[in-house]
C-alpha cells in the first residue's frame, strides 16, 4: 500500500489551485485500489476540506506518515519532511537563483524529488501541466485588455467567474469591431486560447487570407513555427528542422504584425530561436497591434513590448514602443500588455480537475507497474541527497557556482 498525501498550498501569493480535485481523487481510488490517500487541511483550496470528507477521504493536519506528497507550488524549506517523495513545480530545472535553497535543503533532507514539469512522455515532450487553462484564462484577459483599452465593453475579471462556461458566458455578451487575431502556437497553451476563439464564434481563416484580405467581421489566425519564422537560405523544411537549427532561422512575424490588431502570444519559446517582435520591430509605422495578450510571458525577450509581468490584480500596463517604457494604457501610442504568468490560478476548479485527469492518467499508473515506461525514472531530480544523473548539471547550482 502506497499512502498519498494531497499538501496545502503554502507559498505566497496564495495558490488555490490542487492536484487532484474530490472527483478526481474518487477516480484515482476507484483505479487503483491499493492506494490510499489523504488531505491535507486547508481554507484556502479552491475545494472545501468537507467536500473531501464528503466524498471519502481523510481530512488531516498531519501528512507526515505518507509515502509520497503531491503539491502545485514550491514547499517552503521550514516545512519539507525528510525522506520522502514529493511532486510539486520546483522552478530550479533552469537554476532559477531564488530556489537554489529550496533545492539544497532537498537534498540534504534526502527527498526525492519529482518536478511536474519533468514528467514527459517517450520523445520528451510534456504529459502534465496547466498550459491549456493558462490558454483559456489568456485570451479571455486579451479581450478583457481590448475593453479596457478603446472603452467599448466592460467584462469581469476571470477570477471573479466559477468556471470556463462563466468566461464563455461573459464573452457572448460583448461586441467586436472588425479585428485581426493572431494566435501563435498548436501546443496545449494555443489549443485552450482556440477553445475562447471558437467559443466566441470569431471565424477562423487560412495564413494566405489573414494576410491578404479584408473581412466584414472579427477574424483570427491560428500560426505554428513555420508561418513566423523562414530558413535564411530560402529552403522549407519541416518544423523538425526548425526544432534542431533555431540559428539557421530569422523571424518573420512581422507580416501578421502588420495586418493585426490583437496579438495572442501562446507559443513556446526555445532558446536561440528568432524572437516574434523586437522593440525596432514595434517601432516600426507598419507595426499594427494595439493589444498583446502575452501569455507565454517571457521577459525582455521574444515578444518586445513585454518588458514585466503583469499581476491578477493588476492585469495590464502600456508599453510605448517609441521610448521603449511602460506608460499609461491611455497613451495613444501605447500598446496595452496583458503579461499575468500565473494565468491558471485564475481558474482554480477547471485547472485543478484537467491537471488531476492528467496525472492519474501519466504519473499514478507508474508507482503500480513497475515504472515500466520510466516515466518516474526520467522525472525524478534527486534520491538519497544526490542529483540523479539526468539533472547532474545542476550540481554548480546547488554550490552556488552559478
């Protein structure tokens, strides 16, 4: 018998977010039997204690007795339990300075430590996360920035709303002008944006017709890698090509950049690749955007006018293109950015019941097969105090060499 606890958030800004919802946690149990799992008590979850209770599950202020403790965000050092297995988004695979600490006490704790976002699949791609509700809550705040902007509807914010169904609700109620969207990126970020789109019932057209047609109604583009960026040579591979020689590509965003007037910027962004839009680039008289919905948020980096992060209370600021600083959303040469890089915890319930799917679906079955398909091999960071092999790179991290 494995004994699961399900930990409370402790990190601040609060969390609300869980790995596994009460439904999820009945399915969990209904699948695997030789389970049993555990709750840890909290106010702050977005699923109330006695809803646990109600479906059948221990409520507790202790988890110390579990065998393995699933969390969302970073355990604070002062309450990591020695010796045990842990799941939670660590933030020090990229050796993030601020959680050099986290990981040392780890391992002189002699955790094992699992990170969410190591968890992947047979060709290293990703098998859980809260990309797609990142997605959702992103594009709803575009248009919620385009509101706020040109003053033309009011929409309330996302985390005021129970549930995707509320968001969807609140955008059929508002009127576009006549505008260009383009989405960038196919993978779980761009897919949940598609959903607010299609819910929206805003058409969607083909790269050839975005760029050169008018239309008498809002339109928007979905693009992958190949449509904004080309080969310097000239040639046209495949994206795998693209994935392996980011240096042999320049950006080419700017012909969408041109004709559009909201950017939804839901792409990955690998290092070395050419960056969507630089600050010359927005400089420029034929640069168009007038909102960027950036929920890729990456700093100072492919997406020029996205020079912070935005906050839930504070969604959205102006970028000036000709100064390159933040200025008033009111400024008329602004570009308004909407930047909050924890989109998800915006949608607390739905984030946390399609993250709980995902994990009984990858990562449960693995602690009852014998991890046939490495799947906890491969995502596990640290055991018995030492960096296993796959992340040893980190040991100058965790010296404070680097």
């Amino acid at each position: 018998m494995i004994k699961f606890g399900i930990i409370k958030e402790r990190k601040n800004p609060p969390d609300r977010r869980v790995v596994f919802s009460p439904n999820s946690l009945q399915k969990a149990k209904s699948q695997f039997p030789e389970a049993s799992f555990v709750v840890e008590s909290s106010t702050l979850r977005a699923f109330k204690d006695a809803e646990y209770e109600q479906a059948g599950f221990q409520v507790t202020t202790d988890v110390s007795d579990c065998d393995v403790l699933l969390g969302v965000k970073e355990v604070p050092v002062s309450d990591l339990i020695s010796n045990k297995k842990y799941f939670f988004f660590s933030h020090t695979i990229k050796k993030q300075p601020y959680n050099r600490k986290l990981l040392k006490a780890i391992l002189e704790k002699k955790i094992d430590l699992y990170d969410h976002e190591t968890i992947v699949g047979p060709h290293g791609f990703r098998l859980i996360g809260f990309g797609k509700y990142a997605g959702i809550v992103g594009a709803y705040n575009g248009f919620r920035a385009w509101g706020i902007k040109f003053g033309t509807f009011t929409l309330p914010k996302a985390n005021t709303l129970s549930d995707q169904g509320e968001l969807e609700l609140e955008l059929s109620k508002i009127s576009l002008p006549n505008i260009k969207i383009v989405l960038s990126g196919k993978g779980k970020v761009g897919g949940g944006a598609k959903e607010i789109l299609d819910a929206m019932r805003i058409k969607e057209v083909t790269v050839d017709a975005y760029l050169h047609r008018s239309f008498e109604e809002p339109v928007y583009v979905q693009i992958d890698v190949l449509d904004y960026n080309k080969r310097k040579d000239g040639r046209v591979l495949d994206k795998n090509d693209f994935y392996a020689n980011p240096e042999a590509y320049t950006g080419d965003f700017m012909k969408f950049a041109e004709v559009s007037d909201l950017y939804i910027a839901g792409h990955f962004y690998g290092e070395g690749a050419p960056y969507m839009y630089t600050k010359e680039d927005a400089r420029s008289k034929d640069f168009q955007i007038k909102v960027v919905a950036d929920i890729s948020c990456d700093i100072d980096g492919p997406v020029a006018s996205t020079i912070r992060p935005s906050t839930i209370a504070n969604p959205v600021y102006g970028y000036d293109p000709k100064t390159e600083t933040e200025t008033d959303i009111s400024n008329k040469d602004a570009i308004v950015v909407m930047a909050v890089d924890n989109l998800p915890c915006e949608l607390p319930k739905d984030a946390s019941e399609g993250f709980g799917a995902m994990f009984l679906e990858h990562v449960l079955p693995a602690f009852f097969n014998g991890d046939k398909d490495k799947i906890l091999e491969k995502a596990r960071i640290t055991k018995d105090g030492k960096l296993t092999e796959r992340f040893s790179y980190l040991q100058d991290y965790v010296d404070g060499k680097e």
